[in-house]
C-alpha cells in the first residue's frame, strides 16, 4: 500500500433497504428492481422532480424519503408512497460539487483526505479529514465556493459509526 | 448450469458464487449492517443477488465497487438508495455513461441492445477508509495499480476480498492491467494478514495461491521489463499466450509513456 496513514473514515449512512423478497426480475428485460422496491420509488422519484431532485433514502423504519429543492414537489412525493424532505441542494448539484473536489484533489491518495462523498441525509458532500493534516487549499477553496454543500468534517477516529449509533 | 450458492468463509463473511463468469461478489454482516461487495454484470442479476442477500440479511446495507468492470458494477441499481463506494477514478469511469462497460459486456456475450447506465458511486476512497457495520468492521483500500488503477479491495477479519487483483480458475485479466506493478500490489495484500482470500471470479484460495499467482505475476512483469522479443515473452510466459500479449501490449504502453522509463525498468 501507498503509506501507513491512519484511515479516515466516511460516514456509512446505511440505511434499510426495506423489503426485496419475494419478484423475480425478469432475466430478458430488466427494468431491475420489482415495483415497489425503495430503489423504485427513488428512481420513479428522480424522473418526475427532474432537476429538483435531491436524492433518496430508507429511514430507520423502512419508509422511503425523497429529497427536493422544490416545495412544491411535495404533493408528486407522496403520491408515490415517499415522505418528501425540502431540502437546498439538488442531487444533481452535490454530484457536481463532488465531481469538483475529485478532480482538484487528482489522482494520488492525500493524507489528509481519503474520503468524501454525497451524504443525502445531510444533503451536502462530505469531506473527512484527518484531524491535524492541513487542509488542501483547492479543497479549502471549494468549500469556501460551496458554502453549506460542501462540509469539511474533522475526524479523529479511523472509525466512523453508523448514523443514529 | 449449477445455481448460484452462498459459501460461508468466516463469521458473517459470505461469498456469492455465481455461475456466469464464475464470478465471486460478497457480503459482510455486522450487528446493525451489511456490506455487498460488488453487484453482478446487469440490473436484473444485480436484483438477484439483493434477493439473495436479503435471505441472509435483513439489516441495511450498504455496496463497495471492486472496480469498474461491467461484471462487477452494473447490478447496483437493486440495492439503491443506498451509499455506494468506490475508488475515485473507478467513479469516473462509471461517470462517464457506460459504454466502456457494454463493449466489454458485448465482447462477453451480451445481447443488450443499450448500454446499462451504470450507477454512479456516490462515496470515493482514494487510499483507505474503515466502515463499522456494528461490532464488525471493514477494511476499503486501494493497494495500488494491477488489475486496473481503481481496483479496492476489502477486509472483513480474515477474509480478503481481493476483486480481480487476484483470480481462481482462469489468469489474470491484463486488458486495463498495469502488469508492472500488479506484484508489488499483491505483495501489500498479502501484508494485510488475511487467510482467506476471495477472487473476483473462482473460489476462494488461500495465501499460498496468492503468493503463486504474485510470482508468476513478477515472472510475467520482469520478461515484458527485460525481453527483446515478444516471441520470447510468450515462450517463456507463465500465462497463455493471449493473456501475455495482452499483458506485454500494456506493460510497453506504460513504459513508453511513463514519465521514468529507465528507473521502471530499473525496479522490482
């Protein structure tokens, strides 16, 4: 391996992926999950809030919440059996902050940073940093541009725990 | 064709065994959650093996990328919405639509007509990152070039899950290799301790096997550093001829447009 720096450790917002039994998918065709499915309604989500989608997830209940910049989205939410979140930034908006950070950080490994990434729950890109590492100024500088959906997260344990732990 | 089966390889360490490619995906459980490594070539065997997971577990899960081969990628849709991991420039690549995947699914056999649209990993480790799955925790890391840039690999206790850096049954993939440094790289995961180690395709081997394949991995590399001739390279290759072709054609690739071609030549 590269070096034996201490693992920064992202947040693994795990979240239940409800149910899953029972619909065999059809081999031939493969619209993938079966109807139903919380990967079904986030992605039937995604195509009808467009480019107010934030993202979805399965709380810790089973129940699908769907993310939107748009108030008024809310209404479509439910009608597909999701709880609706109003939130500021789209999906579509925190893949690019990432992409933007994945590429100002390039290619090799920094000791400083080895993890970020969306966390839809927070509704902004992670970053985690080790505690006592300086802060790329790149990163600084996107973080400063990105204002609350970029957060630079200091972590001191090489373990992050499960969200609600 | 034999069905897919579970095989246990430690407490709470599973391996999917798959029939088509002879692939090997796997899943960590802890006490609050579960890991999936790696989710099949396409959507509906992706859907598959969530099924097949969701007779182990009922717990939340969450998904780590190998690397960005269509076989071990394109079921991800089945297990959303759900964090996805994976090594930055394998999330570049799947950014980029999939259609490098479907002509590697094509050139397997695939019939599909349109590309699958791969699912972006939304959670990137670069070099090392650790997931507590509830009185289990996970090792993601990126060792260093070999079957690909990208590739991860993931610790579970014992168990190594090495995706294609190391391979059962059949040799080594060199398509997107980097044949030079693919032994160092095996080198670090055989550092990391595991006992068990996991394949991207075959059945699980343990550390002399991988040890084996480092060594011929080395013999390969050290014929395309040193040879003059790749007629040479074959006779004298412990792979096959296709593989060593292949292995070779990226290995001059990488000198040629490596910013060190002499200290290369000169190292391992």
């Amino acid at each position: 391996m590269h070096r034996a720096i201490v693992g920064l450790l992202a947040v693994a917002a795990m979240v239940a992926a409800g149910c899953g039994a029972g619909d065999q998918a059809d081999a031939t065709s493969d619209p993938a999950p079966a109807a139903g499915t919380p990967a079904d309604v986030v992605a039937a989500a995604e195509q009808r809030l467009g480019d107010s989608f934030a993202g979805g997830f399965v709380d810790r209940s089973g129940g699908v919440v769907v993310l939107t910049t748009d108030p008024a989205a809310a209404e479509q939410v439910r009608s597909l059996g999701a709880t609706p979140k109003v939130v500021e930034h789209s999906r579509a908006e925190l893949d690019d902050w990432q992409a933007r950070i994945g590429a100002a950080l390039g290619p090799e490994p920094s000791s400083a940073v080895t993890t970020w990434g969306v966390d839809v729950e927070r509704n902004a890109v992670v970053v985690h940093v080790l505690v006592g590492q300086p802060v790329p100024p790149q990163l600084q500088q996107i973080a400063d541009d990105a204002g609350d959906a970029v957060r630079l997260a200091e972590v001191q344990s090489p373990v992050v725990p499960l969200p609600g732990s | 064709m034999t069905a897919d089966r579970w095989v246990e390889v430690g407490d709470g360490v599973l391996v999917r065994r798959h029939a088509e490619l002879d692939l090997s995906t796997g899943l960590v459980v802890g006490e609050r959650g579960a890991l999936v490594v790696d989710t099949r070539g396409d959507p509906a065997q992706g859907s598959a093996l969530a099924e097949a997971v969701r007779e182990v577990t009922a717990l939340p899960w969450a998904v780590v990328l190998t690397h960005a081969h269509f076989d071990h990628c394109l079921g991800t849709a089945a297990f959303l919405p759900t964090p996805v991991w994976a090594h930055p420039a394998c999330r570049d690549d799947l950014a980029r639509g999939g259609a490098a995947q479907h002509a590697e699914a094509v050139a397997h056999g695939s019939t599909r007509p349109v590309p699958v649209r791969p699912v972006v990993p939304d959670r990137v480790v670069a070099d090392r990152a650790e997931l507590d799955l509830g009185r289990r925790r996970v090792l993601l890391l990126h060792p260093g070039a070999g079957h690909t840039d990208a590739d991860l690999v993931v610790v579970a206790g014992d168990v190594l899950f090495a995706g294609d850096l190391v391979e059962q049954g059949a040799p080594p993939a060199f398509d997107d290799a980097f044949p030079l440094q693919w032994p160092a790289t095996v080198t670090a995961l055989l550092a990391l301790g595991a006992t068990t180690v996991v394949p991207g395709h075959g059945e699980p081997v343990d550390t002399a096997f991988v040890e084996a394949q480092r060594d011929a991995l080395a013999a390969l590399a050290a014929l395309c550093r040193d040879c003059d001739s790749a007629a040479e390279v074959v006779a004298r290759s412990p792979f096959d001829e296709v593989t060593t072709l292949t292995a070779l054609a990226r290995a001059t690739r990488r000198a040629a447009g490596s910013v060190l071609p002499t200290r290369q030549r000169g190292r391992l």
